[in-house]
C-alpha cells in the first residue's frame, strides 16, 4: 500500500520532473476518492535552498531520516554528476534493503545506478542519456525504447512526461485503476499511453501551435462503446486526416486504434475490479462487444484472463 512518499532532492534538481511527483503525490484529491498520501520532500540540507537546473530554487523541509519509513522514495531527475552525495545513496540502499518501492524519473536513474540498485536488473532512462549510462553501469540490463521499466521494487522512467505514465502505472498497480484514473483525469492526462520512447529519438514531437487533442481524447474515454475511426475522429478535432493521425501520435505515442483498445481494457478492468458483471457484458460496456475480443485484447495488455484478474483485484462487496 502506498501511504508514505519520500522525494529526495539535490542540487541542480529537474523542476518539471519533481513537478510531476508532487501532482501525482503531493496534492490532496481526497474529494475524488483518492486516498491521502504522506508526502515528504527530503534533502541532506532540510531548509536551506537548492539550486535548480533552471537557475531558481527549492528548499526540501525534510531530511533523509524520512526515508526510513517511506513506502515509496522517489528521485526526480538532476544533472548528471561524477558523483553523488553517499549519504543519499546510503539512504537508498537502506530502503531498498527494507523493501521500499524505489522509483527514477528521467535522469534520477544515474542515482539509483550510483547506488548499486540497477546492476543486473532491465531499467531504462531518457533516450538522451543512454550511452552514457551504459558506460557508467555496464551491468543494468538498459531498454531504451521503453517509457517506463517495472522491475517490482524499483521503477525506473524515461524522460520527463514518461515520469507520469510510471507514476500512474504504480499507482494502477498499488491501488487499482480507479485511482489512477482519478488522478489522470485531475491533471487531464491519458491514464495509460500505449508506446515507448523510440518514437521520440530521431524525430522529436514536433512543435505546434494547434490545441492539445485532450478534448477528443476526453470524448473518445467517454464513449468507448460506438465505434471509432480516423475520418469521424479528424472532423471532431477540425483538422484533416493526415494532420490528426500526426498529432495524435505526437501526443499519445500510438496509433488512435491502438490508443482506444488500451482505454477499453482499462475499462474492463476497473469493470472487473469494482462490479459483478459478467465477461460478456463487461465485454459490452467495455466496447469490445464480445467476449473473444474482450479476452483477447485483455491478455495482451494486462497479461493475464480477465477471470484470473478479478480474482487477485476485485474489491467489490
């Protein structure tokens, strides 16, 4: 269960990426459902200010001793060193020795590697820093066209906006779909993107002026039951085709196909967690329409039969 969060920060830390862990985290969404978290921001200085990478600063009020409890310790990005601070790696060590979830955002990764908690494990980083990750860490399995990388006890995410798909992924994981779901739809969001990080390499998401296709993508959860397609979907955005299948991926990282298959299942599976529905009506709310399909596209997101995941997550009465 996730109660307590620890944030360690250092010097030259990322704001956009310990952003991310405080909007996951550290915000009360109790009026949503979603249950309180703990949240601490922890430093070796407790109150004295650090410097960011973006030449502001930020003053941690905690210090590492918070750690010691923490059920989940997480570390933002920051610029990359030849060294870092041992009491911090000592502190993650100590909590990962414990059986703390640990979990890196972009560059926060070289932290954990410093530490010695990658070595033979798959982990992943942003696509920027690989080679010289794999230069400092021979010996972590690195995937670098992943968004995330779930290890069990250590998570580790690619760049930046990656870092909410992994924070979402564990909170999916600890607390269910409907939580993470919450949360997503507060920060208007995708609660689950379909895809990695390669597409990202060689062509980067391209800049535009045109609004975000959030509102589409808002339609699209809401009425996962009728059927979708490029032309109808393009005239909901006002935008041609050829404009819409771009952006789309620019800004989901999969194919709208892709992307409606995965909501689906994330339906069924809140369906399968929360109610008593049969498969084949599941199927039906779902926008699957049948139960083949259903199964089908199910096992190949979720990896198990729908049966076999109600019977580990469902928690209705």
């Amino acid at each position: 269960m996730l109660r307590k969060i620890a944030v360690v920060l250092m010097e030259d830390i990322a704001l956009f990426e310990f952003g991310v862990l405080a909007e996951v985290f550290g915000l009360d969404r109790t009026d949503d459902g979603v249950p309180p978290f703990d949240f601490k921001v922890c430093s070796t200085t407790p109150g004295v200010p650090m410097q960011t990478s973006s030449h502001s600063q930020v003053i941690a009020p905690y210090g590492l001793d918070e750690l010691e409890d923490a059920d989940l310790v997480a570390v933002p990005a920051t610029n990359w060193r030849q060294a870092y601070d041992e009491r911090v790696l000592d502190a993650l060590r100590k909590a990962a020795a414990r059986g703390a979830i640990l979990l890196s955002v972009c560059s926060g990764a070289f932290v954990l590697g410093a530490a010695g908690l990658l070595d033979g494990r798959p982990c992943t980083t942003h696509w920027r820093y690989v080679d010289r990750f794999r230069r400092e860490f021979p010996t972590a399995k690195m995937d670098p066209d992943v968004l995330f990388v779930d290890d069990g006890n250590v998570i580790t995410s690619a760049g930046t906006a990656a870092g909410i798909d992994a924070c979402l992924h564990l909170v999916r994981r600890e607390l269910g779909s409907a939580v993470a779901t919450r949360i997503a739809r507060r920060m208007v969001v995708p609660p689950q993107r379909d895809g990695g990080q390669r597409q990202y390499v060689e062509v980067p998401v391209p800049e535009c002026s045109a609004e975000s296709l959030q509102p589409v993508l808002n339609w699209m959860v809401d009425n996962l039951t009728i059927e979708h397609t490029v032309p109808a979907l393009a005239r909901r955005a006002q935008m041609s085709e050829r404009t819409f299948a771009r952006r789309f991926v620019a800004e989901t990282g999969t194919t709208p196909l892709k992307w409606v298959t995965t909501q689906r299942v994330l339906r069924a599976r809140t369906l399968l967690e929360q109610t008593r529905m049969g498969i084949e009506q599941i199927a039906t709310e779902s926008g699957f329409g049948t139960a083949a399909l259903l199964r089908h596209h199910f096992r190949r997101v979720v990896g198990v039969p729908p049966q076999d995941y109600r019977r580990t997550f469902q928690t209705a009465g």
